[in-house]
C-alpha cells in the first residue's frame, strides 16, 4: 500500500495491491492502514482516492448511467467460486468504503484472459463529482486494461513554451489504446520521412519543432480521436 496527501489538491491518493490467494489477517493489515490514515484527516476532509488491483475476480459491478452516476453496484457472480475467506475480505472492504462514503466507479471488465474478463481493479473516491470521464482501454502490453478518468482537478502548472502550438493537447485528444490503429502503417510513415536532411542547418530546438509536427501529423491522419462526453449534464461516459 502506498498513500500520499497532495496538499495543493486536498486530496489522499490511496494504492493498493492485492495479490490472489491473500489471506484475511495479510488484507486486514492493510485495511486498518488505511483507516488510520482516514481517522488522522484534517478538515476540511480531502478528497480520497483509493484504487488498485484488489483481485475479487468473483464480482460483477453494474454502473447507474441513466440520470445521473451515482457509482458501481456489486454482485457475486454465481459461476465463480471463491471462498469464505475472499467473501469476508470484500465485505471488510465495503464497510470501511461505506463508512468513509467512498463510491466504487469503475463497470470493467479492467482484465480478460482466454475468454475469461474480471473486473480486478477498483477506484473508489467520496467525490464522484470531480471525476468527469472515464475510459478504459484495452493494452498490448498487459492482459489488464488501462484505466484513464478525466477529473475536474484545476491544478496550477506552468505551461511551456515550446508548446505554443498545443501539440500536448493535440496528443492528448487521441486514443492510442484503440484496437484498430494500424502501427504497422504509423511505423511505415516514420520511416518514409528523410530524416538526414533534417539534421541540416537546424538547431536541437528546431529540430525538435519539426520532429514533433510531424508526429502530430502522422498521428492525426492514423489514430482516432477520444470519445467526448456532450454536455456538462451527461452522466460519466465509459469508454471501452
């Protein structure tokens, strides 16, 4: 478990790993960790964030999306067996959630193996209000998801100035998790480009302009945009 307190957005980020097979006394452990970081909280409360792979592949969550997103509901799924032990961890997991009002916001599946899709990893905050967008992403590098939540987080950053032609936005914008992007075709393109004279009569930093309008380019022409929610009323969309 890992937990840190960002002052600046008066927010607990809380991380935990459960492994399979954990046994109850090794979960409880971890479970009174993080009540006693959330009985030391100071008002006005913070926004928590607790997520991680909690490996409970034996629910099934259903997400309210009609009206409005009041978080997940669980469920045991009846084809999967697990045992007295995993039950009761769970259920010492939603007390402690309900207690701290701490809503579960992710529908899965995070995970697919040979057919089989779990939703192993979990998100849970007491303001479900601050999260705007959620996408969860298929990987070529994992068999679980990739998990990506659009907040209302307004932090204070200092903006570069090399990026006065928004390519981080742009970039930003594009859904490089897509199954259907053609690599082989993005790859095909990069190579296609002379890069050689390039390296004529430019500096570093111009160099670094043109690398990155052309990859923007290529990425634009290849790779889809991200689904946008339409209007500030519309329930959390979940991408998949």
């Amino acid at each position: 478990m890992v937990a840190v307190n960002i002052l600046s957005l008066n927010t607990i980020n809380i991380v935990v790993y459960r492994p399979p097979h954990t046994k109850s006394e090794d979960f409880y452990y971890i479970l009174n960790k993080v009540e006693e970081f959330f009985i030391g909280m100071e008002n006005p409360n913070p926004t928590i964030l607790m997520t991680g792979d909690f490996n409970f592949p034996f629910l099934k969550w259903k997400c309210n999306s009609l009206d409005s997103f009041n978080g997940c509901m669980s469920e045991y799924d009846v084809n999967i067996n697990a045992s007295v032990d995993e039950k009761m961890q769970f259920e010492r997991l939603s007390r402690l959630a309900e207690q701290y009002n701490l809503i579960q916001t992710i529908e899965g599946p995070t995970r697919e193996e040979k057919g089989k899709r779990s939703t192993l990893d979990l998100i849970y905050t007491n303001d479900i209000g601050n999260f705007k967008e959620i996408g969860v992403y298929t990987s070529c590098m994992s068999d679980h998801h990739i998990i990506e939540i659009t907040t209302a987080y307004n932090p204070k950053l200092k903006r570069s100035k090399d990026d006065s032609n928004g390519s981080t936005s742009i970039l930003r914008n594009l859904n490089f998790y897509d199954e259907k992007i053609n690599w082989t075709y993005i790859n095909k393109r990069i190579k296609e480009i002379m890069w050689p004279a390039m390296l004529e009569n430019n500096t570093m930093l111009e160099l670094f302009v043109i690398f990155m309008q052309l990859l923007i380019s290529i990425c634009e022409e290849a790779i889809p945009k991200k689904k946008k929610m339409k209007g500030k009323k519309q329930p959390i969309e979940y991408q998949k």
